[in-house]
C-alpha cells in the first residue's frame, strides 16, 4: 500500500520542502530521491534550480496544494517524467503521454550509432522511417542532426501518433515528418535509407518483475515482446530487408541478452550483412545493425 503525504503548509520555504519530499522519496525505496524533489519542487513552483539557489526561504505559498499532489504521484512510484508530462531526449524537449514508452537516455545510443552510419553521406537527402515511433523522440532526434533528411515514424497506437505528430510540429520537424497509424510496416513503401526501431523487448512472464515506473505506467503494448522478447524482432526483420534501399542501415535497440538472436535474425534474411552490435556506455549490447546489400 502507498503511504500517503501529509502534505505542506504554505509558510514552508523552499528548501524545507524540498527536503521534506527528498525524506518521503527515500522511504518509499526510490533512488534518485534528492534529485527528483528538487525538479517536482520547480516544476510545481514554476521556477528553475537557479531559482531555488538563489532563494531557497521563500515560502511555496499557493503552490502547495500541486506541491503535495505531485509528491504523492511520486511516490506512488509514477516516474518525474510522467509527473511533468516530458522528457529531454537527446537535448529535444519532448511531451509525453500514457498511451508511448518514456524515452530513455540508454536509447541515444541508437541515435548515435545511426548518426555515425550515415555521416559518410553529408548532406544528402536521406528517407529515414522509425517503426513503433512512441513519443517521436528517435526519429526527432534523427532528423534534428539531418537537416536534409526526411522521416516516417509508424505506431500502432492512434494515440501515440498524435504525440508523435504533435512533437515534431513543435520542435519545428512538420515540414520534414510524417506519421502513419498501422501495424508496423503493413501501409509503407520501400527504399529508406536507414530503419530505427526500439520496440517491444521484454518476456511476457517478466513485466511484474519490473520496477514499478515502468511495469505500472509504460503502455503494456510498448513492453510485451512475447515469451521469449523476440516476436517483434521476427515481425520486423523480413519486413525490414525489403524496405531498406541498397545500402541502407536498419538498427535495432535491444535486451540484455538478446544480440546474438537478433544479429542472427538479420543475417538469415540472406539480404543483409555488416551485421554487428554496439555497446551503450554502462558497456551493455544495446543496439544491433545490419546493412542492406548494394
């Protein structure tokens, strides 16, 4: 059962609260305890850490009813993301919403690995395509270090279309963007120079054991990869291979343990080759690539 906050009085100043959420954070098993009172604390307040340094006596006035019904979220264990309803992803600001997996930092490396595959090309008109694009954030963050390129994201979930779309619009990516409601690659055409995906990973039998941030507020559809974590993978891989243009990268985000069966997967299609895995920086098999034949 949550233990439930007791909440503040408005004479509190600044720095007690914060200190007073950090305490229930850290009864309540949650690690990141300090930092997470402190970013709940300005958000709530509408101030920045700058802000709270400079004058950590004022008193939290009118805001400790948000104050208080924010902590409680928080130690229900809903992630501060979620809380705040965004994410930084790749140094882009992004919205988010109960129907797209929150992105991670550990995901970037996707992002990276795909930057450094296509540098060789320049400036070149590039088609890039995200399957399973969530909040939009990988294929923003694509698309913000190619300036010339043009990207499709694809989800299942009309919901998490519209958080995509509504993303790109603000980070000034319309022009450059589309996204397609569908089962991954059903409504799409071929000849994308590079395929992203990070898609459902996790073994039917193991989403309880998750922490709660992810197991109670990540979409269940965002997780399930089947029995074994593999089901999309085998989806996507033939799909995949037809779609890339020669040449092309397909780069998937992958689970501990999960490399060498999805290194395997690509290289049964018989079309793509270079197949390797690349390392996050914990030292984890993150991400998994292949390249289309010439």
């Amino acid at each position: 059962m949550t233990a439930k906050f007791a909440g503040f009085d408005p004479a509190l100043s600044r720095a007690a609260a914060q200190r007073l959420m950090a305490q229930a954070f850290v009864a309540a098993g949650i690690e990141s305890a300090a930092l997470d009172a402190r970013l709940i604390l300005c958000a709530a307040l509408g101030i920045d850490h700058a802000d709270l340094v400079r004058e950590p006596d004022c008193a939290i006035g009118a805001a400790a009813g948000q104050l208080a019904a924010m902590a409680q979220r928080r130690i229900a264990r809903e992630p501060v993301s979620r809380i705040l309803g965004r994410r930084e992803f790749y140094g882009l600001d992004f919205v988010l919403g109960p129907a797209a997996l929150d992105p991670r930092p550990d995901t970037e490396i996707l992002v990276d690995t795909v930057l450094a595959a296509l540098r060789p090309r320049g400036d070149a008109p590039l088609r890039l395509l995200d399957l399973g694009v969530g909040s939009g954030a990988i294929l923003a963050a694509l698309l913000s270090k190619l300036p010339s390129a043009y990207g499709i994201g694809l989800d299942r979930s009309p919901v998490a279309c519209r958080i995509a779309w509504n993303n790109f619009a603000a980070l000034g990516l319309g022009g450059r963007s589309a996204v397609v409601c569908g089962d991954w690659t059903a409504p799409l055409g071929g000849d994308f120079d590079a395929i992203v995906s990070n898609p459902p990973y996790i073994g039917s039998g193991e989403i309880e054991g998750l922490a709660p941030e992810v197991r109670d507020y990540d979409p269940r559809a965002a997780l399930d990869g089947g029995p074994d974590g593999l089901a999309a993978y085998r989806s996507l891989t033939p799909a995949v291979a037809a779609l890339l243009a020669p040449d092309g990268i397909v780069a998937f985000e992958v689970g501990a343990g999960q490399s060498e069966s999805v290194m395997a997967l690509l290289a049964a299609t018989g079309t793509l080759e270079s197949v390797a895995s690349v390392r996050d920086l914990g030292g984890h098999l993150r991400v998994v690539t292949a390249v289309r034949r010439g």
